[in-house]
C-alpha cells in the first residue's frame, strides 16, 4: 500500500482568488469554503461552481473573519480551510490488513467533534495496531495540526479514510465480510467482546452517541459497565478501552 501524505500546513488555509480556483480544480483536500459576505458575483459564482461540484460546505462570512483565519493576508473574499494531511481510501485501509497478513481491524469515528479525541485515537489505534480509521466528511473534526500534534506522530502511521455517508459505508463493509460492532448501554459487556475476524468498531459522538441509523447497521453492540457516580467516558478513554479489549482478542497470549 501506497500512502501519500503531507507534512502539517502551518496555516492550514489557501487564501485569494486565483489560488483557491487552482486548489478546488485541482486535488488538495479541502475540508471547507468560506466567502466574504458581499463579495463581487463574478467570484463568487466561480467559487461556489466548483465547491458544490466537490460537494464542500460554503461558509459566509464578514471580511473581518477572513482576515482574522489569514491572519490579515490579501485573501479577495475567499479562504479554504484544507486538511493538513492527504486521506486514504477504504481499499488502502484493506490493503493494510492484507499486507500485514491479518484480517482487518478499523474504527468508525461517528461524529468525533474534538480535535484532542481524534488526535489521542489515533494514538491508541496506532499502538494497538489498528489498520485505518474511517470519518464523515460533515460535523466532524477532520485532519489538522492539533490532531497531528496530540497524536504525537501517529497521524503518519494510521491511515485515514474520509466517505461521504457512514451509514452506506458500513454497508460497504459489510458487503466486504467485516463484522460491525458498536457502543450502547444495553449491550454485551466489552470484556467478553470477540473482535477476531474481519471487524470495525464504531465509536459514537462525545454527547449523542452513535446516530440511530447507524445504530441499526450494526451486528452487535457492547457496553462498558460502569458502577461509580459518572455513567459515561470520554470518547478517547472509551475508545482506548474497546480497543485493546479488540487487540487481546485477537492476540491472545
């Protein structure tokens, strides 16, 4: 497997008119678009042409908003927030697996919205082996220097995958032979979780959880008892918990 990726991007932005167009023609990740409220239509309607064609969110905002992401640069009324690493696709993740001759062991980011959650799961998933990750391209944190940082190098070594819709990629997955299991209270106690064979594992949104529809893709659910006052982790203590849970079950000793 071949993953091509880029150092962090101290800025994390592109910024003016004729090196945005080039970036949204071109292949730069782009996470987000944001446009100066009251910009010329001719730009605008350049801009957004292309944005809807990569189907990025397009953000109005005043001129002093972009000033202040460009840190005062001649942005034209027109910034793009792009990931500060390349993603890789579902076929590298399995391709990862293949190559380390074991069956596939990924996790499902539901909606993770915290940079340090990402950044600190990647870190376990790294140390656990885990073949890639799987996010949503919306309401979700995507790839940045603080999740770099926080994964403390990891973010080089666990691949990424980005897909449009999770719901119709477990269904993917599941078409491809990996079992899905996901996180509830109502479910088997993680301790007795089997993840050997082809698995994913899907960890929910720091507050709601995993989302219903995807709730009902799953092929099982487990739960981690809890018998003090707080009924709920962290996501990146959970997720550290189900993981190495899933990495003894398929190393056992």
């Amino acid at each position: 497997m071949k993953r091509e990726h880029e150092t962090p991007n101290q800025t994390e932005f592109v910024y003016g008119h004729y090196a945005s167009v080039a970036a949204l023609k071109g292949t730069q990740e782009i996470n987000k678009v944001w446009l100066q409220t009251g910009l010329q239509d001719k730009i605008r309607n350049e801009v957004t042409q292309l944005a809807k064609k990569k189907g990025l969110v397009i953000q109005q905002a005043p001129k002093s908003k972009l000033d202040e992401l460009t840190d005062g640069g001649n942005h034209q009324g027109v910034v793009l927030s792009v990931a500060a690493f390349n993603y890789a696709t579902i076929d590298d993740l399995f391709a990862r697996a293949e190559q380390r001759q074991e069956a596939p062991f990924f996790l499902i980011l539901d909606g993770i919205e915290d940079p340090h959650n990402l950044g600190s799961i990647l870190r376990t998933a790294d140390a656990a082996g885990v073949h890639g990750i799987i996010i949503p391209k919306r309401r979700a944190v995507q790839l940045t220097a603080t999740v770099a940082k926080i994964s403390t190098g990891a973010i080089e070594h666990v691949p990424v995958a980005r897909v449009t819709n999770l719901v119709n990629m477990v269904s993917e997955l599941k078409d491809r032979g990996v079992w899905i299991f996901g996180t509830d209270m109502a479910g088997e106690d993680y301790r007795r979780w089997d993840a050997q064979g082809a698995t994913a594992l899907v960890i929910g949104n720091e507050g709601k959880g995993i989302s219903p529809l995807l709730k009902k893709k799953v092929d099982g659910m487990v739960t981690i008892p809890m018998i003090g006052h707080v009924q709920s982790l962290n996501a990146s203590v959970a997720a550290s918990l189900l993981i190495y849970q899933g990495f003894n079950s398929r190393n056992p000793l």
